[in-house]
C-alpha cells in the first residue's frame, strides 16, 4: 500500500517538474511547424513546375528540371543547408536561418514533389487530356481544370509520406541556429542534463505533429473520394 | 499557298495526309473530302490507318507528317512537332469547331455529367453561365438523362456516358463530328442506345465522320463509305453500293470477314 502511494506520488512530483518545461516546447513546436508549413508550400511549387516542365515537349525546359531533380535528389539536405546559409553570403547573399532553412528544405523536398507528380500525371489516361485538347482548350485550361485535380486526388498519400518527411527534416535547421524543436530540447539539456527525458519529450512531441498531418491527410483524401 | 475560302470549298478537305509511328508508315497518303450534310462512314481492319485518319483531322495527340488539311476552305497550318503560339491557337479554333468522341467516352470522372458538358461552353466559347447551363439541360434531356445531371459519370451506364461524351461534343456546335469507335468499347446490349442518338443527329443533318465496325450502321445511315486498307483509301463510293457490290476484291474480303461475325448484332441494333 505505501510503496503504490510512494510511487504514484513521484510520478506526480515528475510530471509537475517536465511540466514547467511545456510552454517552452510548445514554442519550439509551433517554430517547427511554422517552417514545416512555409517549407511544404515551397515545395509544392517546385514540384508542380519541376514535373509540369520535365513532362514538356521543350528541350529548354526539360533539361533545367532534369538537372535540379538530378542535383536534390542526389546530394545530403544537409550540406544542401549549409550551402544556402553558410555558402550564399559569401556571394553577398545574406538570408536569415530561418528564410534560407525554408528555401533549402523546400527546394530539397520539392525534387521528391516533382517526381510524385509527374507519376500523377503519367496515371491519368492520355484520353482525359485529348478529349479536353479534342473541345478546343487550351494546355493550361486542360491541365488546370481536367488533370490536376485528378492528379491530386492520387498523390495525397505520397504528398503525405513528403510532408512527415519535410516536417522531420526541420530538426536539420537545429544545425543553423533555427531554434526549433530540436535544437531548444537540446540547449534545456544543456542546462538541465537531462538528455533521456527531454529527448524522449522532443519524439513524442514530434510523433504528436507526423499524427495530426496525416489524419488531416486521411480526412482530405476521404473528402475527395467521393466520385469513384 | 494558302486558298481562298469559297461557298464551293468542301467542309473538310484532307489532301495527302502522310503520318508515320517510328519506321511504321500508318497513313500512306490519304485524301478526302467532306461536304456538309454528308455522314461518311470509314471502315477497315483494325490497325488500316482508320482511327489516325479522324484524329489527325483534330490534329489531336498527333499532326500529320506531310499534306494539307483544310477546313471551311482555309488551310490548317500546322507544322510537324513544333507549334507556335500562333498555330496552337489556330488548332484550338479549329477544335473547337469539330466535335470527337472516342472509343473510351473519356468523361472526366472528378466532374458531374452537367460539369462535362458545359467546361468548353465556358472555358473556350466563354458562354454565360446561365446560358451554358440551360443549354446544357436542355441537350441532356434530349437523349433522356436529364435526371443524371447531378451524378458522377462512374454512376452511368457504358452506353450512357457514351451518350454524355456525344453532348458534350455538341454543346460546342461543332459544323462537323468525329466518331472514333465509339461502339466498340459498349456492352452488346448497349450499342444500339448510342446507335440511334447518331442516326438521330444524321438525320438533323449533321456532318459526321464515322469510324465503325458497325456495318449495320454504315448501311442504313452513312451516305458514304471509305474502305481503308494498310494505309490507304481502296475504294469508297455510296454506301448502298459499296456494300452490297464493292467493287475492289480487298473490300469483298473484309466485308465477308465482318459480316460473317457481326452481320447479326449490327443489323438489330438499327
């Protein structure tokens, strides 16, 4: 009986004292996501023109997103950071951690993006684009209104598996004095020395935000559903 | 090189169109003249060039390799692979002005059949909403599906979206239509519900372009057939005629094939 009470009653005393530590984290949380949020609009962007430019019949625009698919696929998000923020002021461009975070992470997500829908794309058969060609609309009618939102409704779970990568990749900004998530766990370790609690603490709250994206994800592709 | 357009000009005029897949030659020179009012029918093996013949007429997917397409007496300037802003919007004319439907009906599935048949309307002849709706009511309760407006086309029947695709061709008032198998991809049953929407539409005097294995079809409706064999155009002639007594020995050997298999189901479904 008095040991059950003695335990509880640490337990109590424990979750008090991580308590104090909550509004922090949630700050450090909503920086993360702020950045997840700008990171994802960027590179849905990219990739939208990336695939719309690689599936072009114009060798002057097929080539450019080759090369930029080629070049982010290919080399480390990381050293892709540190060419925006520590390379780019030595050119005379000096961009806030946080801006250059979001222009690299977003450019590095946005070759996964073009590839996602340029997959989209090649599902959707060619006689939806003809029979919208065959009425007399133009490419951007046809690919506005007749493909993309049917391209849409198949990437959603790909777009997905993209955005819980790209908002776990914010923790890469931890190593350009972004003080997200990740790297306000680890100044607290710092002066706390407690990396097993805070550590654990920063994973659930990042197992919390992947959670919540993808419901949203799984209630939007629901939404969309409707006409099959 | 370009030529007048004059009240004599036929409504489409195809002169030696040429089109090859890689080192496969599919059309080897195909001429032909459509008249308004005329409904021709085009048949041959599968494989002959028929279907590349409709579409090139679009110009859809494809432009010919070489010879001249005109269309109400003015030249189609399209130029093999590379398309100018100019010769793009000049296509999208031309398009707009001739109606296609294909084998797969190729409704657009994210729409409702009522979304399908006024887009072009809106988006390429700019109509007023209210007008394209209203129009686009009316033609769907012409072929009976005034009650589907609202549904998604994967909620229709085979033969039902075929008829959506048909109308949403002709909300565009289209001075000619393509027809590109539309048949063949139908459950038996439901060919002869698409069958008689174009009988109707030929005898409102609609200029049709039709590439059929229908022969039932060809007979009764078309005023006259084209027989394409490997590329080229054997013979053609009324169809009265050409069916019943062709002249070319290729001719008599694909209607025997043809009419051994389907004589039956095509001749019912009229």
């Amino acid at each position: 009986m008095n040991e059950t009470s003695d335990l509880s009653e640490r337990i109590l005393a424990y979750l008090q004292w991580l308590s104090a530590y909550l509004p922090g984290f949630a700050h450090a949380c909503l920086i993360a996501l702020q950045i997840a949020f700008a990171t994802i609009l960027l590179s849905w962007l990219c990739g939208l023109v990336g695939a719309l430019a690689k599936t072009s019949s114009y060798r002057l625009l097929r080539w450019p997103a080759e090369f930029y698919i080629w070049f982010m696929r290919g080399t480390p998000t990381l050293i892709q950071i540190f060419i925006v923020y520590f390379g780019l002021p030595q050119m005379g461009m000096r961009l806030s951690p946080f801006v250059a975070g979001v222009i690299a992470l977003g450019l590095s997500s946005g070759a996964y993006v073009a590839e996602i829908v340029r997959a989209g794309l090649k599902a959707i058969p060619r006689g939806q684009f003809e029979s919208a060609q065959a009425l007399g609309m133009s490419y951007s009618q046809t690919m506005r209104d007749i493909i993309l939102p049917q391209v849409t409704r198949i990437i959603v779970p790909a777009l997905t598996n993209e955005a819980i990568n790209t908002l776990k990749n914010t923790s890469l900004l931890s190593t350009i004095t972004v003080v997200e998530l990740t790297l306000y766990t680890q100044t607290l370790i710092a002066a706390t020395f407690k990396p097993f609690d805070f550590y654990i603490v920063a994973a659930l709250l990042y197992l919390l935000m992947t959670t919540l994206l993808s419901w949203f994800a799984n209630w939007f592709e629901k939404r969309n559903a409707f006409y099959h | 090189m370009q030529q007048q357009p004059s009240t004599h000009a036929p409504l489409l005029d195809l002169h030696q169109l040429r089109k090859s897949f890689g080192s496969h030659e599919v059309l080897k020179g195909v001429s032909l003249q459509v008249t308004a009012g005329e409904v021709i029918a085009i048949i041959g093996a599968s494989g002959s060039g028929k279907s590349t013949s409709a579409a090139l007429c679009e110009s859809v997917g494809n432009v010919p390799d070489s010879g001249t397409l005109q269309f109400q007496g003015k030249a189609v300037d399209y130029h093999p692979r590379r398309l100018s802003w100019r010769r793009a919007a000049q296509l999208r004319n031309l398009r707009s002005q001739i109606g296609m439907v294909f084998q797969n009906y190729n409704l657009w599935p994210h729409k409702t059949v009522l979304e399908n048949v006024i887009e072009a309307p809106l988006k390429v002849k700019h109509q007023p909403r209210a007008h394209a709706l209203e129009r686009g009511k009316e033609l769907l309760a012409s072929i009976g599906l005034a009650d589907k407006q609202n549904s998604y086309p994967s909620r229709l029947s085979g033969g039902q979206q075929q008829r959506v695709a048909i109308v949403r061709a002709l909300a565009m008032e289209p001075k000619l239509m393509l027809f590109d198998e539309v048949t063949s991809a139908l459950d038996p049953e439901l060919v002869g519900e698409v069958l008689d929407l174009m009988r109707a539409l030929a005898e409102r005097g609609m200029t049709m372009l039709v590439v059929t294995h229908e022969i039932g079809f060809a007979r009764h409706v078309s005023t006259r057939t084209v027989f394409i064999d490997q590329g080229e155009i054997a013979e053609q002639g009324p169809s009265g005629q050409l069916l019943s007594a062709p002249a070319n020995e290729r001719t008599r050997q694909f209607l025997r094939r043809v009419l051994h298999n389907n004589t039956a189901s095509s001749d019912l479904a009229l």
